[in-house]
C-alpha cells in the first residue's frame, strides 16, 4: 500500500509539474501574442522624456530670446552714444544712459521679470579713455537671469555677457 501510495503521489507530481508548465507556457504565449495596450505602454513609458524634452526646449528658447535682448539693448546703446555721446568728463553719466537703453530694451522682452531690471541684476559699464572724435569706447552689459522653475524652487542663475565696441563719430 505504502508503495502504490508513492506511486500515486509520484504520479500527481508530474502530472501537476507538467499541468504548470503547460499553465505557464500558456500565459506566456498570451502575454507575448497578446498586443492590446501595447501602446498605452510606450506612451506611459515616452510620455515623462518627452516633456522633460519639451520643457528643456521652452526653457531653451527662452535663455535665447533674452540673449537676443540684451545684444539689441547693448547694440542701441553703443549706437546712441557713438552718434549722441556727451562731452562731459563723468564717466557715470555714459553708464546710466547705456544701462537705462540697455535696461529699456530688456523690458520689452516678455519673459523677463520687469521689477529688478535697474537692480543689481543688469551691470552696464562703459570704458572709455577720452571724449574726443574719433576716440574707441566699449559697452559691457552683464545681466543674471535666472532660469524659471516652479515656484517653491528657485531657479540658477545665468550670467548673461555682451560687450560691444564703439567709436564716437564726428559731425
């Protein structure tokens, strides 16, 4: 009896093992020919890189068109003090009148917050030797820009450099 016991036990064994097999063999073979939500997958799965990507391109743009601001604003001021200088021996007055055209330029630029702009984030100096005709100045503009990000986090800073050369024209 012990024997035909074991036999029967042995027997149920393989029968179960091979029952899990062809049970396991079977899910596979769904799971694998099985193509339904397939595509809520990949988008579940490309979704999040997709608007990580998109975001970096927007915040990208950004960066690009204060860049290009602020190239504008330095251009317009080296132009308006190499037809308009003024023939006095204050250095500070060449600055403020660079940094108010610089800073005028930055505010028509949407994406920029328009309460700092005469702060201590837009450093305009202007360099030059003597007020006469003919005589070679530079126009440096230095403005921190801070990336947005949401709202409890507070974004880098860029340091935003432009320099543009000049030369005061004779009437």
């Amino acid at each position: 009896m012990n024997q035909t016991k074991s036999t029967d036990l042995r027997k149920r064994l393989r029968i179960w093992r091979f029952d899990q097999r062809l049970r396991w063999d079977l899910l596979r073979d769904r799971f694998h020919s099985d193509r339904r939500g397939g595509t809520a997958v990949q988008a579940i799965l490309v979704l999040p890189i997709f608007l990580v990507v998109m975001v970096t391109l927007i915040i990208l743009w950004e960066v690009v068109l204060v860049r290009r601001s602020l190239h504008v604003g330095t251009y317009e001021a080296t132009r308006f003090l190499s037809l308009y200088p003024t023939y006095t021996p204050e250095r500070t007055v060449w600055n403020d009148i660079a940094k108010r055209m610089v800073a005028n330029e930055l505010n028509n630029n949407p994406f920029l917050d328009r309460q700092d702009m005469l702060g201590n984030r837009l450093n305009v100096t202007v360099d030059i030797q003597d007020i006469e005709c003919k005589a070679r100045f530079t126009v440096d503009v230095v403005y921190q820009y801070q990336i947005p990000t949401v709202d409890p986090f507070p974004g880098p800073f860029l340091n935003l450099q432009e320099s543009i050369e000049g030369e005061i024209l004779c009437n």
